[in-house]
C-alpha cells in the first residue's frame, strides 16, 4: 500500500468525497495494528499523558516524552500519515514552535504536526507551513487550555463562540493547514464548518458532518483512558475485562502449577 500524504488528506474531501479515519496510537504494537487495518491518519496524541503514562492532564506531557512515543509508533507505521501532536509549552514563540516540530519531523520522523488553536498562534502556523512541515489544526475543546475554559465542555454552542471558531478555521486554512481536529463542537456547527471548508473536518465528539473522525484507541478497546468515558467515546471491544481475567488465569495456573507445562519446558 502506498504511504499517505497531507495532499492525499485533502483529495479524500475534495475530490474522492470518502471519510477520513484517525486514530491515536502511541507505541509500536499498536502503531501497526492500527496501520495495518487501513486507518488514513496515526496521531501520536498528547493524550499519551493520560492514556499511557498516568497524568491528570495532557499539560504535564514535555517534548521528550512525545518523542519516544513518537519514535516508537515511527518504527510502526508504514502506510498511515503520522502526526505528532505537539505538547503545552513547545509552541509558546515561532522559533520555539520550529525546533520542537523540527525535532518530530527530523529525528522523530513523523509526517505532520498538529496545535491546539487558532488566531492566537498564527504566527506559530505559518512559520511550519512556511518551513515545509505540514500542520493539523484542533479547534473547540482544546484539552491543553482545559484550565481556562473551566473543564471539557462542549464548545461553540454561543453565537461569538461560533463565529470565533469558524474565524479560526477559515484562518487555519488559509495560511495551509491540511486538516482540522474539531473536538466536542454542537453537531450544526461541524455541518457549517464542513460545508464551508475546503480542507476536510476531522471531529471528536463533533457528530457524524464531520469529513473524518478521530478517537483515542485505548476508549474503541474499551481501556478506560479517563476515570468516565465520554459520551462519544465509543468501544468497539471491551478489552479491560479480557485483560484482567487473561492475567488471573495466567496468575491461578502458576499458583497450581498448571503453567508452565513439562511441553512448554526445555530438556
Ligand atoms: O491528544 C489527542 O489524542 C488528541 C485527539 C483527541 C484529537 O488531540
């Protein structure tokens, strides 16, 4: 299978008219399984924070922390466009902003990065695009200012709330975003973001208008990732209850020393 490119992204919109499937994946067993079923795009999401590595909020995640993660899942994905999502503080000034991504696309390989935000960190935008490196924009919730909007609520349901995020996308567009993360957005307001977009919407809780849809994996593998899923979050397989009950077999034949067996032994 041949790899996917920003441009592909855009052409599934424009002119295939297909939806777009993403996913997040932050190692290498589960890059590949994710590559190898087909996804369009692998996002190395700051979600790792909380999903893998037992933080309160993506805030806590540094720019070393994404890079082994995105190394890991770069060692994986062979077909997928891979985006490495760029952490709380690593996009503050444009010069900052260029390093760190720099850093993901060089040394970690990924193919693209995404921010959170949009007016607030044009200059941010532009000096990537400027520089050759391909960004997804996320507009609505944006887990990272999770402070300042007091909590992960639906955003976009005012009427300046939802010109302001429509200003943005158009914004995010125009300087050459190839995509938009749209996170817990009121389903009218993905329809008219979609409609009036030419780069595709990629929504998280942003109803079924979106141009593609994106979930954290652990949430579709039933692996709880926050202490109450959302109502969005949909599980495709309940892998919390395989889990536990494969290791108390695992545990209760080592116990009654049902494993291992003398077949399963070297003489
Ligand atoms: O970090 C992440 O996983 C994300 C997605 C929820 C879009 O930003």
């Amino acid at each position: 299978m041949p790899k996917i490119s920003p441009e592909d992204i855009v052409r599934r919109k424009q002119i295939e008219h297909t939806k777009i499937t993403v996913l997040t994946a932050y190692d290498f067993p589960f890059a590949r399984l994710v590559d190898q079923a087909g996804i369009d795009i692998v996002l190395v999401g700051d979600s790792v924070g909380m999903v893998c590595l037992g933080y309160e909020s993506t805030t806590q995640v540094t720019m070393d922390e994404m890079m082994h993660h995105v190394k890991a899942a770069r060692r994986a994905v062979k077909h997928a466009l891979l985006v490495a999502d760029m952490p709380y503080h690593s996009y503050t000034t444009a010069s900052l902003t260029l390093k760190n991504a720099k850093r993901f696309t060089k040394s970690g390989g990924a193919d693209a990065v995404k921010l959170e935000g949009g007016k607030k960190i044009k200059a941010q935008i532009k000096t990537l695009i400027d520089s050759g490196i391909p960004v997804m924009g996320h507009l609505g919730m944006l887990p990272q200012s999770v402070k300042a909007i007091g909590g992960y609520k639906v955003q976009g349901r005012k009427k300046g709330e939802a010109d302001q995020m429509m200003e943005d996308a158009l914004l995010l567009e125009k300087l050459g975003a190839f995509s938009i993360v749209l996170e817990c957005v009121p389903l009218a307001l993905t329809k008219k973001m979609s409609r009036v977009l030419k780069i595709p919407t990629i929504g998280i809780g942003a109803g079924p208008y979106a141009d593609g849809q994106v979930l954290v994996l652990h949430d579709l593998l039933g692996i709880r990732s926050t202490p109450k899923p959302l109502r969005f979050a949909r599980a495709y397989a309940h892998l919390e209850e395989e889990i536990i009950q494969a290791v108390r077999e695992y545990r209760e034949d080592v116990l009654t020393g049902k494993f291992p067996t003398f077949d399963e032994s070297f003489e």
